[in-house]
C-alpha cells in the first residue's frame, strides 16, 4: 500500500511536470518561430526599402543629370549610366551595374560577394523590363534580391536599364544569429521552469504525501491524526486534505461510539448474565424454587432487554440517520407527552406553559427525551407532587421542560447527572443510566443541550434546548466542520419573527 501511494504521488508529480514543460515547450516553440519569420519580415522590408531609395534616387539624378561636354540633359542612356555608376557610393551588401542592348555595362567597384552581371539570366531580365521590377535569385552565397530600372532618353538611344542588387546573406545570418541567442535561451529557461515546476508541484502535491503519512500511522488504536492544512489553502488538493480529515473525523466517531458501546455493553451486562448462570446452577428440581427462579430470571432478561435497547439508542446517535427531520408543533408536543405520561402514575400534572409555533425538529425524538425526563422525574417524586411540562422560546432557542417538586438533584451531581450509567441520589433500583444520556444525546443531535435546575420551592426542572433555526448536517456539534459551526447556535431573530412566532407561524 505504500509503495503504491508513494508511486502515486510521484507519478502524478511526473505527468504534472511532463504537461507543464509540454506546454511550456510548445509556447517557447511557438514564440521562437514567430519570432524568427518576424526578424526575416522586417528584413526583407528592409531590403525592399533600400531598393526604393536607390531606384529614387538615380530618378533624382536623371532628371537633373547634364552632359559635362554639352552643358545639356543626356541623350545617351549609355553615358548616363555610366555617368551615375562612376559617383555612386554604395552601401554594404549593394552592388549596382547597367545593361545595355542586353549586355552587362559598367557596375561599381565594391567587392561584392556573387556578381550578378555575369549571370546571363539576370541580364537578360533586366533587358527584357519595360517596367521597373524587383527579382529574388538565389547565389551561392545566399538570396539576392535586385530591382532593375528601365532608361529611356528624349532622343533615340540603346535599349538601357539600371540594375540595383541587394545581397541578403549577412542580414539573414543576424537573424540566425538571433534566432539560435533566443533558442539557447529558451532551452535555459525550459530547464529553469523544470526545476521550479518540479519544486512547485511538491509543494502542491504535499498533502498527498500527508494523507500516505497519515493513513500510514492510522490503527484501529489510533486514529486522532490528521493532515495539517494551511488556513488560507483554497486548492482542490487543500479541499482533498479537508475530506480527509473529515472522514476521518466520522471514522473515529464511528470507532468510538463503537468501542463505548461494547464497553459499555460488556460492563453491563457482565452482572446480569452472571445472575443468570449462578441462579441456573443452583436451580433446583422444587417446582416453587423453579417459578421463583424463572420470575427473577425473566426480570433480569427484561432489563438486559431494556438496557441493550438503551445502548441502541445512544450508538445510534452517532449516526447520520439518528433523526427525522420535519414540522413540530410544540403545543401538539407538550401535550401530547403530558396525555402519555399522566398514565404513569398519579401525579399533579399540569401543562405549565405552551407557545404555538412550528419549529423543524425530529418530533419522535423529542417525544423520547420528554418522555425519559417525566420517566425519571416519576421515580423521584411522590403521589402528591407537581409535574409540569412546558415550552417556550427564548432568544431563537426552543426550550421544552419538565419540572417537579420531588427531591431535587444535589449541586454536586449537576455536570454529571447526563453521563452515560451515572447513577446518583436520585437514581432507582430500575434506571439503566442511560436515560438521561439519550436525552443529552437527543438534545446535541438539534444543536442543542440538556441542563438541569433548581425548581423554586424544591425539586428540579430538566430542560432541553435547541436553535429554533438550525440546519441538520447528520452530524454530531462535536465533529462538525465549518458548515455544521454555522449551525451550532441561533441566529438572531429580529423582534418581526419572534411577533410572528408568537402567532403560531413557522419559524
């Protein structure tokens, strides 16, 4: 399990890394390309643009040009040509030349790298122009790229042309040269972005290697640890870490509710069972001793029966589906209860106070804790005591109570009168200890609590209190996360809603 985690985690580090640098490649690729077409553009513009001028130029030229000897324009395309080939000043990579009745004429003296006058082709190109055009040959040396520009003089003269060369090659190497200064930097900063990728996508991929840590330290003994999550994490591997935890927040709920039960299963019924089998052995054959055996036998049978039913009960607490969430109308509640309890025995019952209002609750569940709290108070209270039950609201918190005049609950025994088989003063031979319990487990599953009080002139009054507003997560207050916090108490009620409670509206 956890070489397959730890190849999990690193294989999903890897693809991370592979489609990061993949894209990242792709991008730099991209961009090296565009780059590269962009700087042979402006090149080849820049070449064009040069032919321009120099074409402008030699037309400035001819049109102001005068024969030295005459003191006149040019009748001679020849002599032209050779006049301005003799004073032209080319630039780098430039070379001009003339063509007269297609043969090659004079041309500057610069060295140039291929000398496109020897070649027939180009020659018999710019004889043939009647426009001024602009050719791209390719050399040994690279393309060239010439424009030629057809002469023509008022008098008749040889069919002429000026020939303007452009050699590429060296403005092309600049660009490869470029090209090849962002390609090494490219690779540099792939090689870059690997190694922080690489750092980032730990960091990122961290609580993964917790939650391997984690599930590698979690035991049947041991299930308190959890992964630690950065306050301000907001990522899905963040949201991952908080499922995480949170499942194993219902895990050791579930193992704990099931370790108590056992626990308390086991205690408990260690006494009665052994009741049981020493009664058995020493059963005799008297038919009088085996009736008297069998009614003690079936006792304890019934209160083993009780005391499991109990322990169901507070198991399933803990358990999502524990309530039934739906419409209560505490008026129909209270008296309800009073009508089932006033059976029990003969007491002064008495409705103490009612408020006619819906609130959203598990009516069974409630009418269980009620009805354990009259079970209880009956016990310890005599025929001509005061039982009353009641509810009301109180700051956006339902309170349902049973009060009683009987012997009260000692100061001592008030924190932890709720515990589970917590037997006190006012515990009788018939309690399991629960009963209180499954009330204080009823009253936490709303959101709310079970106390206990002082009832003025003697006894005590238990009440069970819940937000008359809450949202039923189907978990426990103790393990709830940030949604089940909203919920923990009441919002506050403005004074227009607690009028329309009082009313009997829903709240």
């Amino acid at each position: 399990m956890r070489l397959k985690t730890l190849v999990l985690v690193r294989s999903t580090r890897t693809r991370v890394l592979g489609w990061f640098l993949l894209i990242v490649a792709v991008a730099l690729g991209v961009n090296l390309v565009a780059v590269e077409e962009s700087l042979q553009a402006r090149a080849r513009a820049a070449v064009a643009a040069e032919l321009e001028h120099e074409v402008v130029k030699f037309r400035e030229y001819a049109k102001t040009a005068v024969d030295e000897t005459t003191g006149r324009p040019f009748s001679s395309a020849r002599e032209l040509l050779k006049k301005y080939l003799t004073h032209a000043v080319p630039e780098a990579d430039e070379a001009l030349f003339s063509v007269v009745d297609g043969q090659a004429g004079h041309r500057t003296r610069n060295p140039v790298p291929i000398r496109l006058d020897q070649r027939p082709d180009v020659v018999a190109t710019a004889s043939a122009a009647t426009e001024p055009l602009i050719r791209t040959v390719q050399t040994a040396d690279g393309d060239a790229v010439y424009a030629v520009v057809p002469v023509k003089t008022e008098t008749k003269s040889p069919k002429a042309a000026l020939v303007i060369v452009q050699y590429t090659a060296r403005s092309m190497a600049e660009v490869a040269s470029i090209v090849r200064l962002l390609a090494v930097a490219s690779i540099a900063a792939l090689a870059l972005a690997a190694v922080i990728s690489w750092f980032v996508a730990g960091r990122i991929l961290a609580p993964l290697r917790q939650v391997r840590r984690t599930a590698e330290t979690i035991s049947e003994s041991d299930l308190t640890q959890r992964i630690d999550i950065a306050p301000d994490a907001r990522d899905d591997v963040a949201r991952l870490a908080h499922t995480f935890n949170g499942m194993l927040d219902r895990l050791e709920s579930a193992f704990r509710t099931q370790r108590a039960f056992l626990d308390d299963a086991a205690h408990e019924l260690r006494t009665p069972l052994t009741v049981i089998r020493g009664h058995l052995e020493l059963m005799g054959d008297d038919p009088a001793e085996r009736i008297e055996t069998t009614a003690l036998l079936l006792d304890e049978i019934v209160g083993m029966n009780r005391l499991v039913d109990d322990l169901l009960v507070l198991a399933a607490a803990e358990r999502p589906d524990f309530l039934n969430v739906g419409d209560v109308d505490l008026t129909d509640l209270v008296v309800g209860v009073v009508a089932r309890a006033s059976a029990l025995a003969p007491r002064r019952w008495r409705i103490a106070s009612t408020t006619e209002t819906i609130v959203l609750a598990d009516r069974q569940r409630l009418t269980q804790a009620l009805m354990q709290l009259v079970s209880n108070a009956v016990r310890f209270t005599e025929d001509d005591d005061r039982l009353s039950l009641g509810s009301y609201l109180e700051d956006g918190w339902v309170v349902l109570t049973v009060a009683d005049t009987g012997r009260g609950v000692p100061a001592e025994l008030k924190e932890s009168i709720f515990m589970r088989f917590h037997r006190g003063s006012r515990s009788g031979g018939e309690s399991t200890g629960l009963g209180l319990a499954i009330v204080r487990s009823i009253a936490e599953a709303h959101r709310g609590e079970a106390t206990v009080t002082d009832t003025p002139g003697g006894g005590a009054t238990f009440s069970v209190r819940f937000p008359a507003r809450w949202r039923p997560t189907g978990r426990r207050s103790g393990a709830d996360d940030e949604g089940a916090a909203a919920g923990s108490g009441p919002e506050p009620e403005p004074e227009a809603e607690r009028q329309a409670a009082a009313r009997g509206e829903r709240v």
